[in-house]
C-alpha cells in the first residue's frame, strides 16, 4: 500500500480541497478508458469503473477518501462480445445500492442492487418492458412515485427518449409497469435530469440533428406523470449540461460560447437570465454539486485541459486552480457526489497513460443535528422486529469480568461506536466497522477521560460528534463528553473536544443530545437521566468544537419508570424538540424469559417553554438472537440513529462479544424500508 499525501488546499472561495487520492497508484490494476461514477453509501464512498482490458465494471471502496481497497470485480457484470459495457450508473434508493448499465451482448439496460456486504445478480429491465437496444447509457433519479431510469437509443440515428419507472412500492423489477414510457421527443444526447422542489421531474436534452454547439431543449413532467410539451432552453450550449436541485431551487450548469453559465429556476419552468462567468472558459461539460449550502462548480480549463478549475455560486467570481494545488490533472470527465459526509470528484487522470483514476474531496464538519419531518411517523415506521447481523471484532479483546459490558450504540457512516466500563480506569469507546468481512479493518478502542469517572452510559451522534454521559461507581458525580468524529478513518480515531460538562450531584446514566434555534442562533439542547430525573440543559450559540461552548441548566424533571437505557434528542421541522427512550422492559431481569417481553419505544415531547417532559406513545421491539448466551437488549447496547430528514433507525447490540480474538459481535439493526411521508 502506497502513503498518500495529507496535504489539503484551501481555494479562493474558503474551500479546503483534500490532496491527489491517486487510485491507481494504490492499486495497479485500477485502470479504465471512461470517466468513473462516484457515490457514497453506509458511510462509505464508493468508486465505479469500466475496468482496462477486462470488459468488465469494478469498484473500490474507503471509509475516509484517502485510501481506497482492491478493486472488486461487480459479479456478473460484464460483456459476453467484444464491444465494452456502458459506463455505470450508481443511485441509493430504499436503503440499497442501485448500479445500471448497458450490456451490449444482451441489448439491454442491467441493474445489480448492493445491500452493503453482498450483491445481487443481474437483471435485465429493459427485456421486461418489450425493448431492444442498440446502445444506451441509462439516467436514474429517484422520485416519490418511483426509480426512474431514462435512456435513449443512440444506436439509432434519431432516438427517442425512453423511461422505465420501478414504482415506489415494488422492490423488484419484475413487479414495475411492465412497459417504456416514450417521450414525445427525439434527442441527440444523453439528458440531465432532476426533480425540482414541487417533485416535477426538469429534462434537459439536445434535439436530434442538432450539433454540439447548437440548442438545448427542455421538457418537464408535472409530478411525475404529465408531460409538459417541449420548449427552448437556450439557443447554443455546448456539451451535456448539470442539473441539480437545492434549497427550493433548480440550477442548470452549461457552456455559453465557451465559458460556463449558471440558470436558476423555483420550479424548472420560468428560468431566469445565465450568469456567465468570462473568466470561466472551457470546452468540456462542468460538474456540479452543494458543498455546505454553496453551488460549486467545478471544470477543465479551454487553454490547458488537463487543468481543473473550480468557482462557488452563480457570479463573476475568479476561479481557482485545483490541479495547480493538489497535483491533479483531467483526462476525461469530472463526477462528482455531494451529501452528507462533503463533496467527493473522480475521474480519469492523465496518469498511466491517461487511464488512471483519482479522486478528491471538500469535507465539512457538521457541528448540528438533522431536522426531522414527522417524529411521529418516523417512529412508527421502526420495523417491530429486528435484523440480526455479526461484526468481526479482531484485534479487540476482552475480559472476562462479569461487570464489564458494554452499555450503549451508535452508528456514525460505516462504524459501530460502544461505550464500555472499564476496571482498570476510564471507560473505553470501542469502535467496530459495520463493512463486514471484504472491508475489514479499524477496529479499535480509545479511552473516555472524564473527570476521573470510568463508568460510561448512553450517548449519541449529532453531526460529526458524539455525546456520552460517563459516571462513577464511588461517586454521585456525572459528567458527559464529546467527541469529534469528522475525520474519523481506519487509522484516524475520534477525537475528545474540550467541551465538556460536569454535573455535581448527578449520576449521568445516558445523554440525548440536538438543537434549536436558526442561523447564528443556533444551539444545542442537551438531556441527561438518571434514577428517574431528567435535566434538560441549553448551550450558547457555539459548536461543541469550540472551547467557549458552555451548557447552563433550563430545568430537571421526573419521568415515570421504565427509566431509559440509552435515549436520543430530535428536532423536527418545526424546530419542537422529542425525546425518544429506549428502556428494558424489565430492567432488572437478565434471564432469557426477560427478551420475550421486548424493548419499549417511547415517545415524550419537551417542552421548553413550560420546562415539561410529556410522554406521547410508546411501542415494543423485539430483538433477535441466535445463541442462549447472547444478551441483545435496551439494557445494553442501544441507540437511535437519524438517517435523514424521513428515517430513524435503531441499532441493539449483544452485552458483549466473545473472549477469544477473532470471535464475532452480534447486533440487531431496525431498519425502515420507506423514505418517510414525502416519499410514498
């Protein structure tokens, strides 16, 4: 394995860009002859590309940006006939992994769907629908009806544009409409697509017959189902444009006479005036993607192709020089992934003789929590019954002290996070990754120091921290601590912030933990528990990576039994604050017959204007075990994760894992399959 350069530069529009990720350079036969596809999921990023020579489509995969696996060959996907596969197409939808190409043995769009540790085999959908296809690379977008997969055969001299939808309730695509939505339009190049605000779907394309430097066309289904009919977009654009939608608004990125223009719309239809950038000068399609709430666009410069430039927002703005700083030079497209863990580019460089892959990244550390839509219905989509799964915990080890267990969860991207006592001094955070056997690697602990207390509790992720209640067995002291997980890797562990809270005369059993407030108001809301007391806390308007970030206490109040075990804060849309508790059903029962009577849920709203908790509803869960010996309960290793704006999960663990290294740590995880009330 090949070091690879820390270096990060920071642009002109205050943007820390990571140094060269050289792919290649890591791993020898991470070769290919077409621009890569980039996307991130569970935690991790994901690379996909044609491989050189082998006709078949690849993917490396890093939990950190930096280094990157083997390349593994994507089982089945590959060609029977000489002609290579389509470039791929990769999207998350229902909590998997989608990735669509064309395979011209076939002629026909495939589909392989990744759950994160196995893949399914290759399905043909365009079969199913009645179509034969001479070439296609396919476009998908996810939309509230359904997966949408658009393409148009450009085998042909005039092609029209086609899509097959996989409505929102099916999971297979033996189950879809059964047919090819055509468009009444006929194109001459693969089309942009995105879903505005108002869930219409904007399609950007160039009509057949027209040249590279000749009009685009724009046409846009109302919800989903009606097409509007076709109407200009902008009289002479150069190569394929970006379209993406942000913050109640659509964004079309393309060239005007060479250099590169920004055009809003609220709705995809009335589109304002371009704001093109003279400065920004180029001959091959920008890249688009949101880093924080900023547009960025990223291109190849005209005079020096292998250059790539970058400018933030829609103006007149300088760029910078990525590749002047950072050592990376283009030899084909740019791809880039924006979401929750930054902004990731891939593409095909000019090393190896122009078939190496890189790759670099804008990471921001998000100090807040998620807003929720539906707390509500959010909770009640928690499946009741769990999914057993096991971690290789190597090189970890334990000992065999009947006190010693572990005593809450938490997921952060691709890692298992639990807080464990420890005889010997501070408490312990044992970190797992949930990437199973193929991506193994970073299992380790790191100490939890505070204020001489060894005994933590329940905690919980809010952006790139975590909070812990930690306590003591010979004091009546709490405290709770935060760590900082951003830059969280294989070899990069969490690190402890200053910020931190002693609590005199309270015994933190577990910690909840979000925020309130908008803009430079922002700030966190903070619960503890313990014997039956909750004291609900507020900070400054600081992140908890600021030293002067300090808590004073709002109010303290008693909750009726059953206490929690672990809990979480949420705030929905609203900006009202939830807390939701996990507690044992018989808490001091850990006899088997203890785990037929389940885990409750339960639901309270606080109240920070009358300084009251009030409870809403509650449920039970049950967990799954597979060993007489296996203790998967509320009582120990739980927590709630938020996955976006619509989902919540909840992740149980086992009380411990076994005493020998290289034994396995069992664990529920209750994962919804819908995307929440804005989705169905």
């Amino acid at each position: 394995m090949v070091a690879v350069e820390p270096v990060v530069h920071r642009s002109d529009s205050g943007i820390v860009w990571s140094g060269m990720r050289d792919l290649t350079l890591q791993h020898y036969d991470a070769l290919t002859e077409h621009a890569p596809t980039v996307i991130q999921f569970k935690g991790l990023s994901y690379i996909f590309f044609l491989m050189k020579g082998r006709n078949s489509l690849a993917f490396c995969v890093s939990s950190s940006g930096a280094t990157w696996s083997a390349p593994q060959e994507v089982r089945g996907a590959n060609s029977a006939v000489a002609e290579s596969i389509s470039a791929p197409e990769a999207i998350v939808y229902q909590g998997k992994l989608h990735l669509f190409y064309f395979d011209p043995s076939v002629s026909a769009i495939m589909t392989c769907v990744h759950d994160g540790s196995t893949w399914s085999a290759p399905k043909n959908i365009t079969e199913h629908a009645g179509v034969s296809l001479r070439h296609a690379q396919p476009v998908v977008v996810q939309h509230f009806k359904g997966l949408y997969v658009f393409f148009l055969d450009d085998g042909e001299e005039l092609g029209a544009l086609q899509y097959l939808r996989l409505q929102a309730r099916f999971t297979n695509w033996d189950d879809a409409d059964g047919l090819a939505y055509v468009l009444n339009v006929n194109a001459s190049m693969r089309p942009a697509i995105c879903v505005a605000e108002d869930d219409a779907i904007v399609v950007l394309f160039r009509p057949a017959g027209e040249g590279v430097e000749k009009k685009i066309d724009l046409t846009i289904a109302e919800r989903g189902e009606t097409w509007l009919p076709q109407q200009p977009f902008a009289q002479k654009a150069g190569p394929r444009p970006s379209l993406l939608s942000h913050a109640n608004k659509v964004y079309a990125v393309f060239t005007a006479d060479g250099k590169v223009a920004v055009s809003s719309s609220a709705d995809g239809r009335a589109w304002g005036t371009p704001a093109i950038n003279s400065q920004a000068r180029t001959d091959h399609s920008p890249a688009v993607g949101i880093f924080g709430d900023e547009l960025v666009v990223l291109f190849r410069d005209k005079d020096r192709p292998d250059n790539i430039l970058t400018y933030s927002g829609a103006g007149n703005d300088p760029p910078t020089s990525i590749s002047d700083r950072n050592h990376t030079q283009a030899a084909g497209d740019l791809r880039v992934h924006y979401g929750e863990f930054g902004l990731i580019v891939a593409l095909r460089s000019t090393r190896f003789e122009g078939g190496g892959i890189t790759a670099f990244q804008a990471a921001t550390v998000r100090p807040w929590a998620t807003r929720i839509r539906s707390i509500e219905w959010s909770l009640n989509e928690i499946p009741r019954s769990g999914v057993y799964s096991k971690l290789l915990t190597a090189p970890l080890k334990q000992t065999n002290k009947v006190d010693l267990h572990f005593q809450s969860a938490a997921i952060y991207r691709n890692w298992l996070l639990l807080p464990r006592n420890n005889s010997r001094g501070s408490g312990e955070l044992y970190i797992m990754s949930r990437s199973g056997r193929a991506y193994h690697g970073g299992n380790r602990t790191v100490p939890i120091p505070a204020f001489g207390l060894s005994h933590p509790g329940g905690c919980q992720v809010i952006g790139d921290f975590l909070a812990v209640a930690v306590n003591g067995k010979s004091s009546s002291d709490g405290a709770v601590v935060f760590f900082d997980l951003s830059k969280m890797s294989r070899t990069v562990s969490p690190k402890l912030v200053e910020t931190k809270l002693h609590l005199s005369n309270f015994d933190a059993g577990c910690v909840g933990i979000t925020d309130i407030g908008e803009g430079a108001d922002r700030r966190y809301v903070l619960a503890v528990y313990t014997d039956g007391k909750i004291r609900v806390l507020e900070s400054v308007p600081l992140p908890l990576s600021d030293p002067n970030c300090t808590f004073s206490e709002r109010f303290t109040t008693r909750i009726n039994s059953p206490g929690p075990d672990s809990m979480a804060l949420l705030t929905d849309i609203a900006g009202n604050v939830h807390l939701v508790s996990l507690a044992a059903a018989a808490p001091e029962d850990d006899s088997n017959l203890a785990y037929d009577k389940g885990n409750k849920v339960i639901h309270y709203v606080v109240n920070l204007t009358c300084n009251s908790i009030e409870k809403q509803n509650s449920f039970r869960v049950f967990t799954k075990m597979e060993s007489i010996n296996e203790r998967i309960y509320f009582r120990f290793a739980a927590g709630l994760d938020v996955v976006d704006e619509n989902m919540v999960r909840l992740v149980v663990g086992d009380r411990n894992f076994g005493l020998l290294i290289g034994s396995e740590y069992a664990y529920n995880m209750f994962e919804p399959t819908s995307r929440g009330p804005y989705w169905q």
